[in-house]
C-alpha cells in the first residue's frame, strides 16, 4: 500500500513539474523534460526493481548506478543555469511554493522508518530538518506574492536553510547506508537508497529540491519579486 501511494505521489510531482514548464517556458521545453524524465523512471525503476542497485558486491557498487548519473545532471545544470534565463522564467513564489512537496516525502520517510527501511535520524522524529523547509515554504511564497526588499531577503535565507537542510539528511543517507561509507550505525541501515520504488527520493525529488533551490536563488539575486499571476 505504501509503495502504491509512493508512485502516485511520484506522478502528482512530476505531473506538477511539467504542467509548470509548459506554463512559464514552454509546450517544447514541457515535453523535452517529460521525455527525460520517462527514460530516467525507467532506468532507475528497472536498476531497483532487479536488486541492481542494491547489490554492493558489483564493482562499481550498485548503487553509484544512481547517484553518479544524479550527480552529474547536477552538475551539468549548474552550469547551464549560470548562462540560462530559465529561473527568471518562474515567478519567486512558484519556485518557494512548489518546495512544499517535501511534506510528503518526509511522511513516506517517516512510514518508511516504522516499517524499518531507514533509521529514524532520517526521519523528522530523528536529525531531519527537512519538513520544516516544506511546511514553510507556502508562507514564504506568500512573502514574494507581497513582493518588497524584506521578501527577498527571506527568500534568500530560507533558500540557503533549504540547502544546509538537504546536505544534512543526504549525508545521513549516504552514512547510513550499507557499504563503504557506513560510519553510522543506526538502529537499522538505510535501506531506502536500494529499495523500489523509494530510490526516487534521492534519485528525484532531491534533485528537484536542490534545482528549486538553486532556481529560485538565481531569480531572487537577479530579477525583481515577480506578482501573482492570474
């Protein structure tokens, strides 16, 4: 039933995303990234529901499998933001508002850990700040809605918040989970980075917090507070 509810939320975001394209960039831009996204879901689906990911015996372990190619768009989208108009595309509050959908992701962690897929420190009863960042993010956007200097401002420190909230709980994550790097020794490993379908949250809506984050930074530092549109 979890996992049922997991890809619906999965779809809802990604639905969300490209409908949010299409609105401010454009119908080919839209259909650009849904196609993107199809052979990544399918890709990362496939490498989980066959224990490629998990098998840290592969060498390369498995699970590098997903977090190289993640680091990677990362890294190529940074650079390409630097020189691209994409940001000031969204209006600020778009950006901030969307950024709620980490209310979900932390429930499904939180039910994740009672179920003993990941140690509670992932979870907001645990180290996880995370749903804080998600349960705020719909006053901020208000803020920019108001538009002002005071806003900006705001924005721009709950956007760097936002950030030192992910870097906290992906570290965990990665320190957490079976393999090399498992420096701490929970109550259980973190399960969550091998295990079908919940690989998506560090293979999806953390890049897409991330690129939110770093989106709106952008927008905020280099346009004006854009208002509502109707």
């Amino acid at each position: 039933m979890t996992a049922t509810l997991f890809l619906a939320f999965l779809g809802l975001i990604a639905g969300l995303v490209i409908t949010l394209i299409a609105r401010y960039i454009g119908t080919r831009a839209a259909l650009c990234v849904l196609a993107g996204l199809t052979v990544w879901f399918l890709y990362a689906g496939l490498m989980g529901y066959f224990g490629v990911v998990r098998d840290s015996a592969l060498r390369p372990p498995g699970i590098l499998f997903i977090v190289v190619p993640v680091v990677l768009f990362l890294v190529v989208f940074l650079l390409r933001v630097r020189s691209s108009g994409a940001a000031l595309s969204f209006p600020l509050w778009i950006l901030i508002g969307t950024q709620s959908f980490r209310i979900g992701v932390e429930l499904f962690l939180h039910q994740l850990w009672i179920e003993g897929v990941v140690p509670k420190t992932l979870t907001f009863e645990g180290a996880n700040m995370d749903i804080f960042i998600g349960a705020s993010a719909p006053f901020i956007a208000l803020l920019c809605v108001r538009g002002g200097s005071l806003a900006n401002k705001a924005a721009l420190a709950w956007n760097v918040l936002g950030l030192l909230a992910l870097a906290n709980v992906v570290t965990r994550s990665v320190l957490t989970a079976p393999g090399p790097f498992n420096l701490i020794h929970a109550e259980v490993p973190n399960m969550m980075m091998s295990t079908f379908p919940y690989l998506f949250i560090p293979a999806f809506f953390v890049p897409l917090a991330i690129v939110l984050h770093i989106l709106a930074i952008k927008s905020g530092l280099k346009a004006k507070l854009l208002p509502l549109r109707p």
